[in-house]
C-alpha cells in the first residue's frame, strides 16, 4: 500500500489521504483547511494528475473533510463516492453552506478564487454519492484485482465512520475521526474488536491532550449544567459557541433534558447558525435510519429564540438566557464571535467551550487569556479585559489518546500511520506506540511525500 497526504499543510485541515493498493487507487475524504484561503485550503490535487481515482471514500461530513469534494469529483469524472447513509443525507447541505460562506468570504477578504464551487456544481456531483451502509461488505473489482470495504459507525458525528479493506489476504483499518463515548445523542464508535490488522491509519487529534483525572463524560455534563445554573443565579447570560454539525443538537438536548428533569431553571434558549437547519436533518435521519437520537421537538420545547441583531461590543443583550451559537471555535463573523464580544466584560456572564478550540482561532486565543487580561475582537477593533467566566468542558467528539492507543495496539497491527493531528499530538503517538511495542512500524507522513507500507 502507498499512501500520499494531499494536505499541502499537514496536521489538521485540508484531510485528503490518496491510497494506491493492488489495482486500485482511492481518496480518504475531500477536505478544505478551515484556517486557509482560496487554493491554498484545497489538498493539492495536482498529485494525480496522471492517475486514475476509481472511487472516493468519505468518512464524515464536517468541511475539513468535505470541503473540496466537488473540485476533485471535477477532476475525476469517472471516480465512485462512498459514504454512509446519515452522511448521505448531510452531504449536499453541508456543501451549499460552503458555497455561502465562501461568496461571503470572497467580498469581505476579496479572495478571487472564490467560490472554489458553486451550487450548480453542487447539484451536478450528487448523484455520484452512493450510501455504504455500516457493517455491510462491499467488493469491488480491477481487471484481476478485489478489494473488500467494510464501514463501521465510528461515533463523532452523525454519518462518521471508519473503515476496513481487505485486500490479497491482508487486513487496513482507517478510524477516521472517532469517538468511543455514547453522547446523548449519538452512539459512540462500534469498532471491531479482537481483530487484527495489517496496517492501522489512526487519528491523532487529541494527541497533545491527557484524559483529565476523574472526569467522565456524565460528570462534564454535571459540571456544565452547574456553571449555566450558577451563571443564571447571578443575574448573567451563557454563551455556548457549537459547530453545526452534532454539537449543537447535542447541546440543546442536553439542556432541554436538564430543564425537565429540574436540574436547570426554565430560562430563554437563543440558537442561531446553520446548526438549526441540520436540526431538521438530523430529526430526518433519526426517522429513517435510526442512526441518531434527536427529535425537532427539542427545538419546540425549548422555545428556541433568535439572538438579537446588531449586538455591540461591550453592550450585553437585552435579554439574559443561554445562547448556542456557533460557530464553536467563535470564528470571526460569527453569531458566537459577536455574542463573546457582547459578553466577556461583565463578571457576571459565562462562556463555555464544550469542544475542541484550535490554539490559534479566537475561541482557542481566549482559552489561553488570563482573568482579567486584555483579549482583542481584531474584527471589530475592540479590546476589554477578561472578565467573564471562562470555562472548557471535557466534550469533545474526538476519542481520548489513551484509548486510541489502546485500540491501535489491540489490533496487533505491524504498521501504524498517523493523521490528523498537530505535530505534537503525532510526537506522542510515535512516542507512545514505540515504547508500547518496538517491534510497531510507526510513520508520520509528510505533506504530499507517498510512503510505502
């Protein structure tokens, strides 16, 4: 097996994986980089120019691993889709907002790229992408060649999965993003287990972050619902930023639970960004496949409200309540971004981060800044102190090290490669699996350089 990472960068960002095995050439996900612009946030698909994609594989629908899908079914007419059937869904409205966002992006950062893709281009792919239900064998055929597929419901997200080849008697595993917790809403990843593999492609995410002593998922959620609870007995509002996908509807369910079962006081729910309309997908996908716990009427329950408009830095809202927005990060331009701006000079308020915050995005900026220390919104020139409640929560959808470890190393593989992860996270992988078994092939490939395993 050859495997090429087309993410020009590295680590976390445009994920594009290219595997060649036997007859066959793939793609791992599609993705754009969320902190890059224009052509530099696509993979460099340049690398296969001069081969053939037979089929595309992809393992959930968050933008960094979507993202560029329409530009490289455009290079590769002829190449398959696979994914499951949440993911199915999902796909086509996840990338219309992209469409969105970059025809937003393109006038106010006048990015000439812009629109990578448009929604004619959109629609012209979608009938291209062919559902892989969980659990079920796919085989597929090259001249001589057979290649066998297996996806599995890896948690995370709605529709993410990792997966299985079987290809001439030797066995590849593929976690994609991964999460081993049930959440409220989601189960979490059904890997196999007592299996072993040739050759596991793990992500490494989490890789710089120690599982916190004594904290279990439930006790996070305690702990959350304890600082909105004390927030809102002091006279002050919460602001909760979510990514769209799984996050928010996570959330709102854990709130809308909480506030029937008393453990939260019947208050105002402001929501907003495009989380709400995947609410309606996510109800959809409960209804047809089961794949997922939420109901719409989350959203009924909770008289979910729109925050108000043109809120001004340093000015709190006109009313107190707890505001889901995204985006989770708190990008700039974004409904959570204009609420912290809003929030984070009155002692009395909270922000709560319930996910993973990249260091140099505003909300991992803020995670990083001191009480009472100076943070700058630089989008709207404005700067206070740091006055808030600033509070992260152990929540994320991606799997703890210590049980990917465990997970990579039950597999009894002769090879582990690693993805998706900052350079410290892959240092602590390499470091953990080779003291673990000396004996592991551990490689951490290099953008756009094709390894062999």
């Amino acid at each position: 097996m050859r495997i090429t990472d087309l993410n020009r960068e590295g680590g976390i960002g445009s994920n594009a994986l290219f595997i060649e095995l036997g007859a066959f050439n793939f793609v791992v996900d599609s993705g754009l980089h969320p902190k890059l612009a224009g052509i530099e946030a696509m993979p460099d698909f340049s690398q296969l120019d001069d081969k053939i994609v037979h089929f595309v594989i992809i393992t959930h629908c968050h933008l960094d691993h979507i993202g560029s899908l329409p530009i490289l079914l455009r290079r590769h007419p002829d190449a398959r889709v696979f994914m499951s059937h949440a993911s199915h869904m999902l796909v086509a409205r996840m990338l219309h907002n992209s469409c969105n966002v970059m025809k937003r992006q393109k006038k106010e950062h006048n990015i000439k790229e812009y629109p990578l893709f448009d929604h004619d281009d959109v629609d012209l792919i979608s009938d291209r992408f062919e559902v892989l239900p969980y659990n079920k064998r796919l085989n597929l055929y090259e001249g001589n060649d057979e290649l066998e597929i297996i996806l599995h419901a890896a948690g995370h997200v709605a529709g993410a999965g990792g997966f299985e080849i079987e290809h001439n008697g030797r066995n590849f595993f593929f976690t994609g993003d991964v999460l081993f917790d049930d959440q409220r809403i989601l189960p979490g990843a059904r890997f196999p287990e007592e299996k072993v593999f040739d050759t596991i492609v793990i992500e490494t995410t989490r890789g710089e972050t120690q599982r916190p002593e004594g904290k279990s998922r439930a006790e996070e959620i305690e702990r959350l619902l304890a600082t909105i609870r004390h927030t809102l007995e002091r006279g002050g509002s919460v602001l909760i930023p979510v990514f769209a996908l799984g996050r928010m509807q996570e959330t709102l369910t854990i709130i809308n639970d909480a506030i029937k079962a008393g453990d939260l006081p019947s208050c105002r729910i402001f929501g907003a960004g495009l989380g709400l309309d995947l609410a309606d997908y996510m109800d959809q996908i409960a209804k047809r496949v089961g794949q997922v716990n939420f109901s719409r009427k989350v959203i009924k329950e909770l008289r979910l409200k729109r925050p108000p408009r043109n809120l001004k830095p340093g000015r709190e809202p006109p009313e107190q309540g707890i505001y889901v927005l995204s985006s989770g990060m708190m990008v700039e331009h974004t409904p959570s971004y204009a609420m912290a701006a809003s929030l984070l000079s009155q002692q009395r308020n909270a922000i709560c981060f319930v996910g993973y915050c990249d260091p140099d995005t505003p909300g991992g900026k803020l995670l990083e800044t001191n009480p009472g220390e100076t943070f700058v919104f630089e989008a709207y020139d404005y700067q206070t102190p740091v006055r808030a409640q600033i509070e992260r929560f152990e929540l994320s959808g991606h799997a703890d090290r210590e049980e990917l470890l465990e997970f990579a190393l039950d597999a009894k593989p002769k090879n582990v490669v690693l993805t998706h992860g900052d350079p410290g996270a892959r240092a602590w992988f390499q470091d953990a699996l080779s003291v673990a078994d000396q004996h592991l092939n551990v490689v951490d490939p290099q953008p756009l350089k094709t390894i062999e395993i």
